[in-house]
C-alpha cells in the first residue's frame, strides 16, 4: 500500500492514492478543484496544497502542516465532504463516522471522503485554528500566528458520550487526555483527579 493512514474511527488502512485515483476515475473530475488548493502533488509519501503539506504526524497518522507563515484569520483550507440529510448524519454517527459538521438545520457535511484533505488535520486540546461556518461551506481559520512547520490543529468538539474511548495525544501542556471540547475540560479534569 502507498501513501496511506489508519483511520482513527474505522480503524482501517486507508490508501489515500487508490482513493483520490478512483475519485478522479469514477467523476472525470481534476483533483482538488477548490480555492487556495490548487496544487495537490501526489508523487511522495507527502502531498500538499498551496499552505499545506499533508505527512505524517507525532499527533496522529497524517496531519497538515504550514508550509510558510499563516496570520491570524486566515482561511487555511475548506472542510469538504457530502451534504447529508439530519438522518443520514445520524445513521453514519452512529457507525462511528467522526467527520460530520452541521451545517444547518437540514444538512450536514460528511467530510470522509478521499477529496477532502481536510480532515486529516489532526485533534489538539490547544489548537490553533478553528472550523468556521461561512454560509453553507466550512472553512479551518488560523486562531493565532501560525509558524511554518507547526502542525494545523483544531478541536474536534466531541461530547461526554464514550469520551474515555478517544484518548488524545496531543502532547500540549493543557491536554486533558481525552478528545473532548472545551467545555468539558474541567469535568474531565476533575474526573482523572478523582482516580488519583
């Protein structure tokens, strides 16, 4: 297998040249086809867009990482996927789909497919960006200065539901050990104090 990652969620290797080949056999369509990603190299063990370069990662599998400085506020890359009833979303929750936003009150995006790099960016209990819903698209923002090479975070906001099940291994100096939002930081916190 080439170029590939183990899917945090299915826990399956997944081969993200054989996936972004069968996109672009089976719709006739270049990839990536959006704005600011109008390079996508496919030709090492690492690809990349104009502010990226998608490669392994101490977090987890692969990551996103700056290529040269990014301002505050910059819209880093959109997060694409498959517009999905509230139905469907539920559905594919329910067999551990991790990459489903909301949209609206209607839909939902499902981000797991081959042609969004997007969400390989990996979970950070301090991130430095952050999902931003723009209209209907979902766009990762810097939330701070990023430096080039610092790897591209956000904070995947799951719930308390099976929290334990997530470990986090962000390796920040506020990581709480679990993938979870902000919000829930201190319960969690309180929760491992409590062990001790």
């Amino acid at each position: 297998m080439g170029l590939s990652y183990v899917d945090p969620f299915t826990r399956r290797q997944v081969d993200i040249r054989a996936s972004l080949a069968d996109l672009c056999a089976n719709t006739g369509m270049a990839f990536p086809s959006f704005e600011q990603e109008s390079r996508l190299s496919m030709d090492r063990d690492e690809f990349e867009t104009d502010l990226l370069v998608f490669k392994g990662s101490r977090i987890h599998g692969l990551g996103g990482f700056a290529k040269t400085a990014i301002c505050t506020g910059t819209r880093i890359i959109e997060y694409r996927g498959e517009r999905i009833s509230k139905g469907e979303s539920l559905r594919r929750c329910e067999d551990n789909n991790g990459y489903i936003f909301a949209l609206n009150a209607e839909q939902d995006l499902d981000g797991d497919v081959a042609w969004n790099p997007a969400r390989l960016i990996n979970h950070s209990c301090a991130p430095n960006c952050e999902a931003e819903l723009e209209g209907d698209r979902i766009w990762i923002v810097a939330k701070r200065d990023i430096k080039p090479g610092e790897e591209i975070t956000i904070n995947y906001g799951y719930d308390l539901e099976e929290y334990q099940d997530y470990t986090c291994r962000c390796g920040s100096p506020d990581c709480v050990g679990y993938i979870v939002a902000e919000e829930f930081f201190e319960h969690v916190r309180g929760r491992k104090g409590s062990r001790a």
